[in-house]
C-alpha cells in the first residue's frame, strides 16, 4: 500500500485524527478528500481507496469527524453544520490553497460533499457520492444525539428530504460526478437516490457506478474488494484527463 502518514488537526476544542498521502506533489496537483459515514465509520476503512488515489498521482487525505475513530469529541454533539466546518478545518490546513479538490464521501458525508462543493465552488474539480444521503434545511445545525431527539424526528419524516438544499446545489454543479449505488440499501430510500441522481444529470459530467452485490456501507464494500474500489477511483478521476475503462458497473 501507499505510505500515508499522520496528522492531527485542532478544531473548536477538538482534535480531528487524519492521514494524507502525496505531500512532494505540486501545489496544481488535484486532492482527494475522502469522508467517512455516520455511526461507525471512520477513516480507517478508507484507507485503501485513499492509497489508490495517491498511486494514480493525487494528493490525499482522509480524516475521522469528532466522535468517531482517533478523533476527540461525543458523536451526539456532533451536527451537519459542525460536519461541514470541520471538513473545511482539515481541507485549509492541509491542502495547498487554491488547489483542485476531489471529494468522496460515503452516505452521511454525501450531505457534506455538497456543502463543501456549495464553499469551495470551482475549486471541486470531481466528486464521489456513495449511497449519499441528503437532509431537510432544519435539520443543519441540530445536534444528533442519542438516536432519539430532534434530528432522529427530522430525518424521519417522510418526504422531508424532498426540500434538501442540497439538491439544488448539485443541479448546479457543472464538475465531474460519479453516483455509486448498492445493489440493495435499506438505509438511503430509492427516491432519495433518484433525486441525486436527477440533480447530478442536470449539468455535471455524470457516470452512476452501480455495486449490485454491495449493500449501503460501501466504505466497507470498497476496502475488501479491490477490482471496485480501483475501477471506482478510475472513474472519478477521468473527468481529470484520466480515461476510464469500460466497465459491467460504470455508465455514462
């Protein structure tokens, strides 16, 4: 595996636990930043994917969010908002500024992907969505909690995703897109995958990368099967000058 090293990044009373790889390449040089999912992710199944990036001549890094992982912090005190603010404190302290972004980022942090590209703008040159999630305006700035509070009540609601800004956003992005999408996932309904779907069709370069014998956690699905996770980087990066491969799972 490529060598990545090590690094922590202080926060907002935080300390957020981070790897990068890449670092003797120039400053021109894309970056990718790979987010983890809600729950029990963390950077460390991301790890290969992230090497992956570094050997195809990518920056990288990967870090976990508070309360997952390394990182210092409760995870019920962590919200969409401090998500976002914290993958903004990592990207500005290690990658050089101005440059390229690529940004991968597993169901929850598909939320985050797009407030980054919302930030970032022209600087997101790729992004990576796997089985992505996407959220009701009210439910920003809401503490997750146990499970069972306020944030639980919001993203529950049927329907109530159908508003996300987040949508709105990726109808605008005019960058490189890939959607991977399981082949079964109880967790991110059908319709929500349609309308990232849609909304990335709209003016981005878009490619769906269908895993049909993944299921919804495919940070997992990617570290233990190679040939994807590599096919997947593949066709992220070929909106970079990198040509992608036919493939029985990519389609333009």
């Amino acid at each position: 595996m490529t060598e990545l090293s090590s690094f922590t990044c202080a926060y907002d009373g935080e300390l957020l636990s981070g790897v990068y790889g890449g670092d003797t390449a120039g400053p021109e040089t894309a970056t990718a930043v790979l987010l983890h999912g809600a729950g029990v992710g963390s950077k460390e199944r991301l790890l290969p994917m992230l090497a992956d990036f570094v050997a195809r001549g990518c920056r990288g890094l990967a870090f976990d969010f508070s309360g997952h992982g390394e990182s210092t912090g409760a995870l019920g005190e962590l919200s969409l908002r401090r998500r976002f603010e914290q993958a903004v404190a990592v990207i500005d302290a290690h990658v050089p500024a101005g440059g390229p972004l690529v940004l991968v980022g597993f169901s929850m942090s598909g939320q985050t992907v797009t407030d980054l590209v919302g930030h970032y703008g022209d600087r997101v040159a790729a992004v990576g969505l796997c089985a992505p999630a996407v959220y009701a305006r009210e439910a920003w700035d809401v503490p997750f909690g146990e499970g069972d509070g306020r944030f639980s009540e919001i993203i529950r609601r049927p329907g109530g995703w159908r508003g996300a800004p987040a949508l709105d956003v990726l109808r605008a992005y005019e960058g490189r897109a890939v959607l991977a999408v399981p082949g079964t996932d109880v967790i991110i309904p059908p319709e929500v995958t349609e309308a990232v779907q849609d909304a990335l069709a709209a003016r981005a370069r878009f490619t769906r990368f269908d895993v049909p014998d993944a299921e919804h956690m495919l940070g997992s699905w990617f570290e233990e099967h190679a040939e994807d996770r590599r096919e997947f980087v593949t066709t992220v990066l070929a909106g970079l000058g990198d040509r992608a491969p036919a493939s029985r799972h990519a389609r333009s």
